[in-house]
C-alpha cells in the first residue's frame, strides 16, 4: 500500500484528503484526516460547479490549508458528462483523410428502435461545413502508402483559420498503428487550438468509434481545462486530482487532456467505495443504486469492479474504459406531472438545485419525489441534512395537493403513486444490469447510497424478491468518499495489425513500454514508484468475428496455451467453440496505485444488540425515529423505523431488520412478510 506525496516530493507526512463528489442538487465533502471523518454539503451550482467546491471548502474552515498546499482534493466531476449531454462542447472541427469526412456521421447505421419504419434524422455530430479533408494514407499494417505533403498542411492550416474553431479532432486511417501523420498535423495546430489526436485518445480499430472519442475528447477538453484552471486558482494543482470513468484518480494537469475518460467521474467513485467496503466487511457481491438528486446510478460489483468499452454517452459509443453502470433519470429532484391522457411520469427531467424540490423552500413549484416523501413524512424537517438545511413542510404539501386535484385523486394516493413509479424506474434497471444478462439479483445483497436511496432500498429489494441488503456509513456521501479511496490508475491499449506474429513474451515486452508511460504518469501524480503494479491483457476473436475476448497475459504463457484458454472462454460465455485461426487485436495494459487506506474508527460495542425505539413522533403520524449516529455497534433496529444522519435519511420497512456493523454499515435482513 501507498500514500500520496506531499507538495515537496516526500511521503513522510500524509495530508489531509479531501473527496469532493460534484452532483446535479448537491455538492458533497468527505474529509480524512488522520482517522478522523468529517462529511458536509452544500447546493450545487451548475453553471459554475467550482463555486460549491470552495463555498464547501470555505465553510470547513479548510481554504487557508488548501491555498497553502497543505490539503489534497480528489473530486468527481460532472462538467464534462452535463457539456457532453446538452451538445454544449467547444466548436470542434475534425480532420481525417480525403473522402471520409462523413463517417461520423454514416455511424453504424444502428437504429434506436428498429421497428420505426419512419426514425427521426438526427443532427450529426459535426456539420459537414467542420469536417476538413486531408491527403495522406497508411495502409492496413501501418505502411505509408501516401505521404503528408507540406502543400496540403499549407492548404489545411488555411481553412482551419477561416473556420475560427476553437478545438480540433483528428482521426486518420490505421493511425493507431503508424501515428506520424497524425503527430505531424498535431505539430502545426496545437499552437493556436486545443488538437486531440486519435492515436493517442483511443489507439484501437474502428475509425467510428475512435473518431467519436477524439471529437468528445477535442470538444470537451477546453471546457475542462478552464473549469480547472478556475479551480486551480484557488487550489494548488499538484494538490488537485480528478476522478476517472475507469475508478481511478488523475492528476489535474493531466485530466483537461482526457476530458473523454471524465464522463461517468462522480459515479465512479461510489463504486470505489463500495468495492472498498465489500472487500472489508466480506458481505458478497453487491447490485448497487446510487440514487442523489437529478439521477439513480446502478452497478454490479464482484470481486473487481466491471469495465466496459462498450459504455455510451447520449446517443454516441463511447469506447473508452468506464465503469459498467446504467443510468437513469430518477432521483429525489425527478419532476411529477400528468400528461395529456392524465398518465402520472416521474422524470427524467429534475428540479435541479435551484429551485429543487418544492420542500427545499426556493422556490421550486413542481411535485418531486422528494416532495412526496415530506408528504407522506419520511424526510423529518428537524433531522433533514444534519438540521443545517430546513424543509418546507407547507409547500411540498401544496405541490403534492395540487397534482392531486389534476389527477382526480386524493394526495396520499398521488404522493404514493410518485414514489411507487419512481421505484419502478429504478427496479427496471436493476433487473437491465441483474436479470438481462444471467444474474439472479437474490444472489448478491442491494447497496444502497446517495443522499435518497436510503429511502427506497427495502422497497426495491422487495420487488427483485431480494432479502439482504447494506446501507453503508455515511451512505449519502459515499461518492465524495470513494474519491479518498480510489487507485491512481492508467487503462492505456496498443491495437496490433492483422499480420503481427509477436509471441506472448515480444507481446509483455511492449506492454512494458506502455507501462512505463502509466507508471510516469502516476508518479507525477504523486504516487511512490514502489506502490505500483501493472497487469496484462489482450483482446482475442476468431478471424472473421467483430467482438473480442480479454484474456490475461502472464509470462508463463504461450501462444497455444493463450488460444486455449480463448477457446474455453468462449465456450463459457457463447455455449460453443469454433475450429478457426484466433487473431491478436488489442494489447492491454492496467496500470495502478493504491491509495493508503486510513481505517476509520470502529463504534463501541453495545451491550445490549437489541436497540430499543422509543420516541414516536406526532408531527410524522407516529413514526419511529432513529438517529445513526447513536446506534452503537451491535444494535439491532427494527422496521418499522426512519434512520436519520446527516448527510441521509433511511426508511427501515416493516419486516425488515437492521443490524450495526462495527464500521457503522447497516445490514439489513428481511425476516418477515409485513402485516
């Protein structure tokens, strides 16, 4: 294990961490100093996230430690994944060879509904007034067939001019195996623009892909590079990481360069987390839903957290390494409204922030599940967010009664109605990640965090017949934590041509020179060069095939131990084995450093695990009220009951039981049918 570097290059003293999750309501803090935590939350603000973060900052009483580099923050952002979602990235202009300017837009010809004979035209990604053509060509094994010309780099520098864009893609054929003309083109354009060059974004085959994860890297990197400039200013940047879609940290100077592995930044970090905690407590194997404010992310966790390279953003692919989740637009911010034929929807559109759910007492005029929930009494004004933030109890109720009287219903029943909906977007989706590919979800125990999920766990255990469930500690910030316990981690890929005949040691002996690049970069990060490990893999397929296998790559292989191990892999996974030659195609290399994990401290152990409730309150129809922080570990909670901390607020259904961990994680059983 290791610890990050403080400013002046030793690891003797180990900073103060601060985790940072930026979400479309709230902004959340974890704080890890020594083995003392401490959690805060501030609103969001959208328009300029970084103004939350020192607006927390400040009211930690951390700014003059920060401005002094004597505090490292590690945040999740959402600037990238909000520009990315609303097309509001910087104007992208995108270079590729002579006659190809519209493959991004020709795609893969994939329909989102193939059986609408009539599919809307969607705008493609750049306008073909942006897409510049240039002369030059490598062939299929990285041969130059036709040379980059300084008459044509003349040409092209005078057209990029007259465009006045301020970033620019460039994707060329067979770059990832040969990426000089790219380089070359890079050379002349990079003094006056912000170029993203495929080889380096994503070096593997299929130029769609490819070529969307350039221009999604080209568009939003401006964005992210003034975004942390802003930041900078008040936070040194070798003080400043940034969260990754693949689970890991990078530094700030290196993140505005790779704005494309940003997307799923906040998520990630909830499943660091959670892995964190599944590794420690050895509860089995986890299905997440991480529900905040504006969205519900769900995930499954096993042993290792599950990447994907077939992750999307929008409507476009996107082939970088990202955690494999599936998000929807449910969270308590989700809007209510009743449609033309008076059917009732719950989001995906979200009250935000400002002025959020009507109960937030800023203005906001629309029924939320949140406001469902102050009307039906599972959100406690006096417990709600610590106490720091009061709720309006009056004006839920009226948004509440109002859609009720729209609906011809009594408001019990609409409030009802909107959380029972929103439940069901969110089993949806569990079952997508669970059921849709071979997992029974009564296999694994539902993990549940975000400042709302507490609030819905026993329900959506419930509807997937599932019986064990965790609420972890300090469950509403858990993202804001996972950035603490993240791994600095690099996820780097060479592809390898058709006719390429390296045997597996030639194949670990260039993966060692990409390691090497991981390996440096980490170190400028701040990690100790000794607490880093590097693992191998590549991507096999039958010839003819378009899907990959990823195997390990261990040098006590070799080439027929390798294709064996592909055939049985692709029996396990395709129920068959096929007598065909097995190609080479992507060499893989994982890069990573742990972080040094403090140990928080354990509760005391109570002497009696049978935890008694005894203060029923009036003011939410008898309801039994619990505070977390005063359970000690050992006790053992009843539903039906409302848990209370303050960064969440839990709802223990009747028949279910929770017991305390030693480390504060709630674990809950179901135990009975309720009456």
């Amino acid at each position: 294990m290791m610890e990050p570097l403080s400013p002046s290059g030793s690891s003797a003293a180990l900073l103060p961490r601060l985790g940072v999750d930026t979400g479309g309501t709230f902004t959340d803090f974890a704080l890890l100093q020594g083995r003392q935590l401490l959690t805060h939350k501030v609103l969001s603000t959208p328009e300029a996230p970084e103004l939350a973060i020192l607006q927390g900052i400040e009211e930690m009483g951390l700014a003059e430690d920060c401005r002094n580099g004597q505090l490292l923050v590690i945040h999740g952002s959402t600037v990238a994944t909000n520009a990315a979602l609303q097309g509001q990235g910087a104007k992208t202009l995108l270079i590729t060879n002579q006659g190809l300017r519209d493959f991004l837009t020709i795609g893969r010809q994939n329909r989102a509904d193939i059986y609408d004979l009539r599919p809307p035209k969607q705008a493609a990604p750049i306008p073909q007034s942006q897409c510049l053509e240039i002369q030059c060509r490598m062939d299929p094994k990285g041969a130059e067939i036709e040379p980059l010309e300084p008459e044509n780099i003349d040409r092209l520098i005078s057209e990029v001019r007259d465009l006045e864009a301020e970033s620019i893609a460039i994707c060329l054929l067979f770059s990832y195996l040969q990426p000089e003309h790219e380089q070359r083109l890079r050379d002349f354009l990079a003094k006056d623009h912000f170029v993203s060059i495929s080889s380096e974004v994503l070096p593997e085959t299929g130029e769609y892909e490819r070529g969307i994860a350039t221009w999604l890297n080209a568009s939003l990197g401006p964005l992210m590079h003034n975004y942390l400039s802003r930041l900078s200013e008040q936070i040194p940047q070798q003080n400043l990481s940034v969260m990754q879609s693949s689970g890991g940290t990078i530094g700030c100077q290196q993140a505005s360069e790779k704005a494309v592995n940003l997307l799923l930044s906040g998520p990630a970090g909830g499943l660091a987390a959670a892995h964190q905690i599944r590794r420690q407590i050895d509860c089995g194997d986890l299905l997440t839903f991480d529900m905040g404010g504006t969205s519900t992310d769900v995930a499954l966790i096993g042993e290792q957290i599950q990447l994907t390279r077939e992750g999307r953003i929008g409507r476009y692919p996107v082939a970088v390494p990202m955690v494999d989740m599936h998000t929807i637009g449910a969270g308590g911010g989700s809007i209510a409204y009743l449609d033309e034929a008076g059917m009732l929807h719950v989001g995906p559109e979200s009250a935000g922030a400002r002025p959020g759910p009507a109960g937030y007492g800023l203005g906001g005029r629309q029924a939320t599940v949140t406001d469902a929930h102050i009307f039906l009494g599972n959100l406690p004004s006096k417990q709600f967010a610590g106490g720091n933030m009061a709720l309006d109890a009056s004006a839920a109720n009226r948004v509440i009664e109002e859609l009720a009287a729209q609906g011809n219903i009594s408001p019990r029943e609409m409030a009802q109605g909107i959380l029972d909906l929103a439940n069901e977007h969110m089993a949806r989706a569990l079952r997508q990640i669970s059921v849709q590919v071979g997992e029974d979800p009564k296999d694994y125990r539902l993990c549940s965090f975000g400042g709302a999920g507490g609030l819905h766990v026993c329900a959506l255990a419930e509807k997937l017949e599932m019986t064990r469930a965790l609420i972890p500690a300090n469950s509403g910030i858990l993202s804001a934590l996972g950035m603490l316990l993240a791994p600095g981690k690099r996820e780097l890929s060479h592809a390898l041509s058709e006719s390429d005949s390296a045997s597996v040691m030639q194949l670990l002996e260039s993966g060692k020179q990409l390691a090497n690049h991981g390996q440096l970069e980490l170190q400028q990060e701040g990690f100790a060069t000794e607490g880093i490990s590097t693992r191998f893999s590549l991507d096999c397929r039958y010839r003819g095939q378009s899907f990959t296998l990823n195997l390990a790559l261990t040098d006590d292989l070799n080439w027929n131990s390798l294709i064996e191990n592909f055939h049985r892999e692709h029996e396990q996974n395709f129920g068959y084995r096929l007598d065909r030659e097995v190609e080479k195609v992507n060499l893989r290399v994982h890069v990573s450093a742990e972080q040094k994990f403090v140990k928080l401290p354990e509760l005391d152990q109570s002497e009696d695990s049978d935890f008694t409730l005894t203060n029923p309150s009036p003011e939410l129809g008898k309801k039994l009220i619990v505070d977390r922080n005063a359970l000690p570990a050992g006790a053992v909670v009843r539903g039906p009951a409302l848990i209370c901390e303050a960064s969440a607020t839990s709802w223990l259904a009747p028949g279910w039981v929770a017991k305390v961990h030693i480390q504060g994680h709630l674990l809950l059983e179901k135990v009975s049918l309720p009456d």
